[in-house]
C-alpha cells in the first residue's frame, strides 16, 4: 500500500513540474496528447472499478470524473483555439 501511495505522489510532483516548463505557446498542441492520454485513464478507471472493492470502485468512479473533465475541458480549448485560425 505504501508503494503505490509513494508512486501517486512522485507522480503528481513530477507532473506539475513538466507542466509547469512548457512555454505557453505549446500548451495547445499538446492538449491533443493530453485529451489521448486521459482517455487512456478513462478506460483503465472503469476497468478498476470492476476489478477492486469498495474503495476500488469508489477511487475509480472520482478518477473517471476527473479524466471525463480533462477531456472534454481539453477538447473545449482545442476548439476554440481552432476556430480563432478559421479565415473569416
């Protein structure tokens, strides 16, 4: 249990220090990446609510919220940023 809470929080900190070092200009491009990517968490979440208990299911159904808000956030973002490269 102490490895995989460990693994969460090296995760999370090396997460927000790759986020944090790309330049603002990339952030769109790389949100395509990052919709691909919570997908991906999406599909491993349901499967983890089958597979484990209680707690499983519960850290599961917060974790399809979570990527499920990514997405379409990320898909939103992208969007727009299209439409403002549109020729009028």
């Amino acid at each position: 249990m102490i490895d995989v809470i460990t693994i969460f929080v090296l995760a999370i900190f090396i997460g927000f220090e790759v986020i944090t070092k790309v330049p603002p200009t990339l952030h769109t491009p790389l949100m395509s990446g990052s919709n691909a990517i919570s997908g991906i968490a999406i599909v491993g979440a349901i499967i983890s609510t089958q597979a484990g208990g209680s707690i499983g299911t519960w850290l599961g159904l917060i974790a399809i919220i979570f990527a499920t808000i990514n997405v379409v956030g990320g898909f939103l973002v992208t969007d727009r940023m299209l439409k403002m490269f549109k020729r009028k």
